[in-house]
C-alpha cells in the first residue's frame, strides 16, 4: 500500500483530518514530525503539507517552514517523481520554499500575498467554485474530474494570492497549464469579480503545480470537503442537492464529498505506480 | 510633506525573535547578528494641495488618547509631524534597516474610511503602510557587512538565501546611515521599482 507522510510542522493544524482524508481512498498515511531524521523521508511514496499557522506565520506565511530540513528533503524526493501536494499553508511553504512552479531549481518565482479584493481585506473563509485547466498536474491530482466540470471546496486564508513580479515565469505558467486549479462562478465562467474570484490571484489560481506536475500548491482545503456532511445545505449546484437530500441519513451523509476527488486522484495515480513497480 | 506614525511591540516580538534565530543559521561563519527589532510605518499624505500640518494635530490626539492606531497594552509608538521629523531618518544606533512596502499598493484605504468615521480628519489623502526591519550586525572586519547580510537576510531569492521580504510581493530599500524622508516617500508612493529575476 502507497505510504502518504502527511508533515507535522508547529502550528499546522489540519494533519488529522488531512490523514483521515487520505485514509478514506485507501493510502496508508501517517503524521510525520518535522524534526525527524533525514532517513525517514525516503520511506515515504508521497508527501502532503498541511493547512495551518507553520511557526505561527512569523515573518511571513510558509517563509520559515520553507528552510527547515525537511522540506529540502522532500524537494529531493520531489525530484524522483514523488508526488507533493501542499495545502493551503502548504501551499505557502511549497511556494516560498521555491518548489513551485520551480523553472529554475530551488528559486523562489512566486509569492502568496494577502488576498485583494474591492472593500474586503484579510483573513477569508468561505466555499468557492473550481475548474481543472489541463496540464501536466492534471493526472496526479484531477484524474477523475470530467471536463468543464465545477467543484466546490472552502477557502481559509488571509494570504492566498497567487503573484509572481516576473511576467516571463507567470506565461509560462500560463503556456505550460501549470495553473491547473482556477477560480470561477458557479457556471464555470471566469470568476470576473468577488466572491467568485476571492483573492484576486494571477490567471484565477486556485492551485499551481510544478511543470513535472508531481507538486501541486493548492489554496483551498480539500480535506474539509471529503465526507458529504462537510458540504454547506445552501450550495447551490449537484453537490447542494445531494447533501439536501442527504439530510437524516447517515449513511449518505458519509459518502464522499467534492474535496474528495483530489486525494482519489492521487491515490490512483500512487496505486498504478504502485503495481507498476511490483510487475517490473 | 507627510507625517509619520512608527509602532513597534513592547512586548517580545516572536516575529523579530524568529527572524534573528533563522537569520543567525543563514549567515557564514564569522559573521553576527545581535538583534532585530521590527516597526510599522505609517505615512500620513496630505492632499493635493494641503499641507500636513492641516490634520497632524487631530492625527497626533488620535495617536496619543485612542486606541486607533496602537494597543499601549503592547505596543509603543513614535509620531513624527512634518515639521519635527527633520530631513533625514536616521537608524537606532548601531542599526541599519530594510524597509519592505506591498509592490502593488501600499494605501491602505479601509483603514482611511474608518479613520475619517471616527476621527474626521479634513486634508488627509492617503495612509500609507511599510513595515522596517532593524537589523544589527557585525562581519569579521568589525562593520555592520550590511550587504552581505541582506544578501543573506533581505529579498528571498532561495532557500538558502533571502528571509524578511518576498520580491514577488514586496519591494525593499536599505537604510544604511540618514536616509533623507523625501526618499522614503517617494518610495512608498511611487509604483515599486520592477522586479529583477537573479542571476
């Protein structure tokens, strides 16, 4: 079975529920501190950074996890084809840690700024629409999203803003399909203004891979959106109807939920690896 | 001529203690780093064709007697009017500074509208934000090595070098010596200079 490190880092605190997620699509997924030995990393067939404060935000979001040892680990392992997926703080440690979108390795291309949106400032928690552009990602982590399809999944964050000052790293981006998450309204049209477009991010992202496609930076927290009875009564498209019909059934209710795609994406892309290797 | 408004915690500032801790494993050997303190600046812009001296006096019973702008619980400030800032903004001693300011906007706007709701304030344009860290360092020939440091410490570039300011969201300037104010001003109100990707 696919072994999943899910990093312990102080101040994240979404580890639990991010396993139990992982858990629910058959991986083996186990909460690693972020002081363990070097050898440990290795064990591991993917790696996810939670949700969260690492080290309280100080100086800024992501800019001290980002040098700690074990994420030079896991950039070394990134570089074999290990999948990473970082998840909202993850998202900001795999960013300023410059694995994301890493056109040159190791530098830093990108930021995470606070969100901008007109008379609204800060911290932002909410459910918002998404659309799977194609690219490289889209196999590690939206295999089984059909096409034009819109999810829904929440948002918590004050510093969600895709941005890079170098136009040149964000058309290549762009040409490239590394913005393989994006924002938009219910109908799945460009988002054009707030709420639809939460934090004003370049190109709409909601989540940015790397051009192998194997690190996924990803804002939104598809852990919160795993079991049905996660999704909002009020949402208003195929996944509000089921949750509404849903109501006093239990079993229903812990069926899975949109968020869920994204770890069943990954796990089928883990286990395919997985058998490839024992038939080789 | 704007007015000045910096703030700083009384308290420990886990922030600057976190900065000075990473940036101590950052720098070669050698090379030291005794102590970081970090400020927020506020500029207070006058409108077209005012002069701060319009507003400074409400702006500074604002600064002294409300809880607006600091938390005395935690935090202790400095109010600079036009007139008494002099030309130059000079370093605490032994100090030189980063100051870092958002590359794309630096008014903040909601915090002018509840400003004038509560403070009615006629002739102020604009506040705008920045945020100095003040660094103090010694290299091995006994100067402050101020470039090497923030060539370590300053603008991330990787995850080996750069630490208080991310270049893809914040533009920076040094502060070595008296830096003359109308530079600062021009630096945060001018658009941020563009970004130069490293070599």
């Amino acid at each position: 079975m696919a072994r999943v490190a899910v990093v312990q880092i102080p101040g994240v605190n979404c580890e639990y529920e991010t396993t139990r997620a992982l858990e629910a699509v058959g991986l083996e997924a186990r909460i690693v501190r972020w002081n363990e030995p070097a050898s440990v990393w290795t064990e591991f067939d993917a790696y996810v950074l939670p949700g969260g404060f690492a080290f309280q935000d100080r100086i800024r979001a992501g800019a001290i996890a980002a040098k700690l040892p074990a994420v030079d680990r896991i950039a070394a392992e990134s570089e074999s084809g290990k999948p990473v997926l970082g998840i909202c703080n993850g998202a900001q440690v795999l960013v300023e840690a410059g694995l994301v979108p890493g056109f040159h390795r190791g530098r830093v291309e990108m930021a995470l700024a606070p969100n901008k949106a007109p008379r609204r400032a800060g911290y932002l928690c909410r459910w918002v629409w998404l659309r799977v552009s194609p690219g490289p990602g889209a196999s590690w982590y939206a295999a089984s999203i059909r096409p034009g399809e819109v999810i829904p999944m929440p948002i918590a964050h004050g510093e969600g803003r895709f941005l890079t000052a170098d136009p040149e790293v964000r058309d290549r981006i762009q040409k490239d399909g590394l913005a393989l998450f994006r924002y938009v309204a219910p109908s799945g049209r460009p988002p054009e203004h707030y709420p639809y477009d939460p934090n004003g991010a370049m190109l709409e992202a909601a989540g940015i891979t790397n051009q192998a496609g194997n690190v996924l930076a990803f804002m939104p927290h598809p852990e919160r959106a795993s079991w049905l009875r996660q999704v909002p009564l009020e949402l208003r498209n195929a996944w509000g109807e089921r949750r509404r019909a849903a109501v006093g059934r239990r079993h229903d209710l812990e069926g899975a939920g949109p968020g869920r795609i994204v770890f069943e994406s990954l796990a089928a892309r883990l286990l395919a690896r997985e058998a490839q290797g024992a038939r080789s | 001529m704007s007015a000045i408004l910096l703030v700083r915690l009384k308290i420990t500032d886990l922030a600057a203690w976190t900065a000075l801790e990473t940036g101590r494993k950052l720098l070669d050997p050698g090379h030291a780093l005794t102590r970081i303190v970090r400020e927020q600046l506020l500029l207070f812009e006058p409108e077209t064709g005012q002069k701060a001296d319009s507003f400074e006096g409400v702006l500074g019973e604002a600064v002294r007697h409300s809880n607006f702008f600091v938390n005395p619980n935690k935090e202790t400030f400095r109010f600079l009017g036009a007139a008494e800032r002099g030309e130059t903004w000079s370093p605490p001693e032994g100090a030189w500074g980063i100051l870092s300011r958002a590359r794309d906007e630096t008014r903040d706007e909601s915090l002018l509208q509840s400003l004038r709701r509560e403070h009615p304030m006629p002739g102020l344009g604009a506040i705008r934000r920045a945020r100095v860290w003040w660094l103090w360092s010694k290299g091995p020939d006994g100067d402050a090595a101020a470039p090497y440091v923030t060539g370590v410490l300053g603008e991330l570039r990787d995850q080996k070098h750069g630490l208080l300011t991310n270049p893809h969201a914040e533009a920076s300037m040094i502060l070595a010596g008296a830096t003359p104010w109308s530079r600062v001003e021009r630096f945060l109100i001018d658009p941020a200079p563009a970004f130069r990707a490293a070599a």
